[in-house]
C-alpha cells in the first residue's frame, strides 16, 4: 500500500493560538481532555484518570502527538493547553469513507470546556486546513462526528464541509461530512 502524504508542519499560528506538539507542561491539560465527562459526552465517555495518567507516563506528553498532523491547540500568549487537532488519514477499515479506497484525510478536534463557543476550535481548524492546503494535492477531507453532536455538527457546516450520510459506530449514528481540501485555500 502506498503511504499517503500528511501534513509536515509541525506549529501553526493563528492570532489567537498556536499548534504545535505537546510538551510535558500539557500534561494536566491532555488528562482533562480524556476524562471531562461533559467533554467526553460525545465521545464514548470520560476515560478512568489513573489509565490515562499511566498511558501519558508511559508514552511521554509529546508521543500523543508526534504523528504527523497531530497538534495540542495553545493559547498563543500563555502557551496554555487548550485543545488537541489531528489531520490525519481515516484507516480504510474504519466505516465512513466518500472515496472508494478509503483514507481520505479526516479532522478531528476536542476543547477544554472553559475554550468553548468562543470560535478557537473554527480558528484552530481552518488554520490547519489553510495549511494543508498550500501543501497537500487537492483530495476530500471528512469529518465524522456523532449525529446528536449538534454544535460539532453546525461548526463542520460552518467550516464548509456539506453532510453526505449517516452510519453506526461506538453504539451511536455518526454523520459523515466532506470538504475539497483546497477550497481551504487563501
């Protein structure tokens, strides 16, 4: 199989963030993400703190997103955790493709409770869009999100991306959303 291009840049800024990797500081930061029950609503529910501290431990604050495309969303004055990004390649086994093939790039994002409905998850992923843009060939990007996320699902549509269908995953409708990467262009 033939390794499909991510994006390369490893920091990001906006005027109101920074993306970059995650360092050690973002430690408290990346265990509130993963075990927050109202942040984890839709997303399979809060993770016990002692396995997600021993995971952190064990792989490093920055390991959580050394992969390419793969970003802690910071507060570009305080450096402060306040979200994680990936652009990243959707695996062909996983459902929820608009190509045949599969691996189409696919965005995700989570924010810390106190960064919600002020625009940094739209500033933070049409930043990181914009980029892809400028360097990735054009291609679908998708966004999969579970149906009864209604702010995910108006912020996807704000976005640009258009819904193409539903599927089941984790117990729950998921719906499947499409953008061309490069109508991110600037």
């Amino acid at each position: 199989m033939i390794q499909m291009p991510t994006l390369s840049a490893t920091e990001i800024a906006t005027d109101r963030l920074l993306l970059r990797k995650a360092q050690g500081a973002d430690r408290e930061g990346l265990i509130e993400l993963a075990t927050d029950p109202e942040i984890r609503t839709y997303l399979g529910g809060p993770r016990p703190r002692g396995d997600v501290e021993r995971y952190i431990d064990a792989v490093g604050a920055a390991g959580l997103t050394s992969a390419p495309g793969s970003f802690v969303i910071a507060d570009a004055v305080t450096d402060e955790l306040i979200g994680t990004l990936a652009l990243a390649r959707r695996s062909a086994e996983r459902p929820g493709h608009v190509t045949e093939d599969g691996e189409e790039l696919e965005l995700s994002y989570v924010l810390r409770r106190s960064a919600w409905g002020v625009g940094l998850a739209f500033e933070a992923a049409t930043a990181v869009l914009r980029a892809a843009a400028g360097e990735l060939p054009d291609q679908p990007v998708v966004v999969v999100t579970q149906t009864a996320n209604r702010r995910s699902l108006k912020l996807a549509a704000r976005l640009g991306f258009r819904q193409v269908g539903t599927f089941e995953q984790f117990g729950a409708e998921q719906t499947l959303s499409t953008a061309d990467l490069h109508s991110f262009a600037v």
